[in-house]
C-alpha cells in the first residue's frame, strides 16, 4: 500500500492477507494525532519480476503532455531505472525488507554498503543496452514501443 500525498518511499508497506489491512486500519484509527486516514493506492505485487543482477528494477521515464484533445505527447528520451540494493526473494519472511522490494533512493541510501559514488541507478540508455544483449534488440525495442 502507498500512501496517495507522500513520496521518498515514506508510509509503504506489503502485505499479504487482507487481516493486515484490516488491522494497520484499526491502529490508524486510534492514534491521536492523525485522526482522518490518508488515501490509499493498493496495487498488486509482481511475484516474478524482471531482476537486472538479481534485483529489482523500476524506471523513469518522464513525457511532456501538451493537449489532450488531440492526445499529443512528448516523450523525453533520457529516463533512468532505479535499482534495490538487496537481491530479491519472493520469500515470505523477506515481505518487509524494504531495500529487497522499494527503489526509492530515500531508503536504498540508508543501507548498510550504499556506494554513494553509484548509487543505484543507471541512465536509461546503458539499461536498454545491458537488456538488448541479455534479451536482443527486438524484444527490448517492442518492449520500449509499447510503453
């Protein structure tokens, strides 16, 4: 769950039977000094996800919408994908690392070995590349099409 009004990764969590929710509802419920609850995104989670080095990818790719009657759109060629900082596990004991599952930067520099000098990103182009020579050129490119 994401909380709609925050960023830096702050308020997520997973969880995996819907007593939890019922649960983090009811603890939310009784705290005084948040007495309304914020809106919610729930969204279901990738079990198997496409891993680069056996982690977790998302990315950024950033488009300029100038009128939507017509739909014109301009998509800005120079994104980047962020990276987690632990190797991934679909295991269930691990549902709450947040450096295994969430990309934001806010929490994957708070890990024990962060490369500040890295990080944990890499531009868009050098990621289309390492997917083209993992995968080949028509895949990768019918994938990029089609988002």
């Amino acid at each position: 769950m994401k909380p709609v009004g925050k960023s830096q990764g702050r308020g997520i969590f997973l969880f995996n039977k819907l007593t939890q929710i019922a649960q983090w509802k009811n603890d939310f419920r009784w705290k005084p000094e948040s007495p309304q609850a914020e809106p919610y995104i729930v969204q279901r989670y990738i079990m198997n996800p496409l891993l680069i080095g056996g982690k977790k990818f998302d990315m950024r790719i950033y488009v300029l919408v100038v009128s939507y009657q017509p739909l014109t759109v301009y998509l800005y060629r120079t994104g980047f994908g962020r990276f987690t900082h632990h190797r991934y596990t679909n295991k269930i004991d691990d549902i709450q690392n947040t450096y295994m599952h969430l990309t934001n930067v806010a929490i994957q520099k708070t890990a024990n070995n962060y490369d500040d000098r890295h990080g944990g990103k890499w531009d868009l182009r050098s990621m289309k590349l390492y997917l083209m020579s993992k995968y080949g050129q028509e895949k990768v490119q019918d994938a990029f099409a089609s988002i």
